[in-house]
C-alpha cells in the first residue's frame, strides 16, 4: 500500500497567495494542493491536506495520523515558534516528520529563529518558497519507502 503522508498548514497559510506576496509568493493554497497531488502520484504516496488556524484542529489533526501515516509535513506558521502542544502531538507521532517555511525564517525577525518543531522534525526546509512542500514529499518518499 503506498504511503499516505498528512500535509498540514497552520494559521494564515489560507490566505497564501493574497497575503504579503512578497514574503509568501503568489500562489494559493490550493496551488500547492494541487501541484502536491501530481507529485505524490508520481512518487506513489497518498495525500491528506489539512489547514487550521486553530492550534486545537492542527493538534487533532496529528492524532489522527498516528492511525493513518506514515508521514507529516507540516508548516505550523506563528505556531511554530510558541506551540509546546504541537511539539508535545508530533511527539506522540511515530512517523517521519518534515517541517516545512516557505520564507527564510532566518532572515527575518529573531522571533521567527526559534521552533519548537525543529526538536522534533526529521528535516526542515525554509526559504524556497511554495516548492518546499514538494521537495518535502520528494524526501518523504524516500523516508517512508
Ligand atoms: C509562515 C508563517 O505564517 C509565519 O508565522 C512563520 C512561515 C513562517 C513560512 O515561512 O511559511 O514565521
């Protein structure tokens, strides 16, 4: 069976595409869905896509991949440099974890320097904009294989 992987996308990632282009690009968050889709059927993963803006829903979110995945790549947005809970769930998570920006958090404000997630995640990409989230797959398939 081929390996599903739990995409995850944290607060104000629905606004990708209309919200500071500059910093996050153009494309929507159904862009990255579908560009994500057309990978994943070429590297012979499932995909589950799921965006919050509530730290409970991404949370619930995780737990339910503990049954389901084999694999989360999740982009917490401001959760990812204050959610002990959200670290606290990818902990209780037995699968591979990919974290993944689409800007350089480190060229940008020291707050942003810091992630809880990245104590828990297997890697972590930044700085190449929406087509992180496809070289994360592309590194989860090989993780999962
Ligand atoms: C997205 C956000 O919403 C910010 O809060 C993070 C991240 C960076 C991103 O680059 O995708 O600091």
């Amino acid at each position: 069976m081929a390996p599903r992987i739990q995409i995850i996308n944290g607060p104000n990632l629905n606004l990708l595409g209309k919200r500071q282009p500059e910093i996050y690009g153009a494309e929507t968050l159904d862009d990255v869905a579908r560009d994500c889709e057309a990978l994943a059927a070429e590297l012979g993963l499932e995909l589950s896509f799921y965006q919050s803006n509530h730290e409970g829903g991404i949370i619930d979110c995780i737990h339910a991949a503990r049954e389901t995945c084999a694999g989360i790549v999740i982009n917490p947005g401001a959760y990812t440099h204050t959610s002990v809970a959200i670290l606290d769930a990818l902990n209780a998570f037995d699968g591979k974890v990919i974290e993944c920006h689409i800007s350089n958090v480190h060229k940008r404000e020291s707050f942003r320097h810091h992630s809880y997630v990245s104590l828990r995640a297997d890697g972590v990409i930044a700085g190449f904009g929406t087509q992180g989230y496809q070289l994360a797959l592309r590194r989860m398939a090989v993780l999962t294989a």
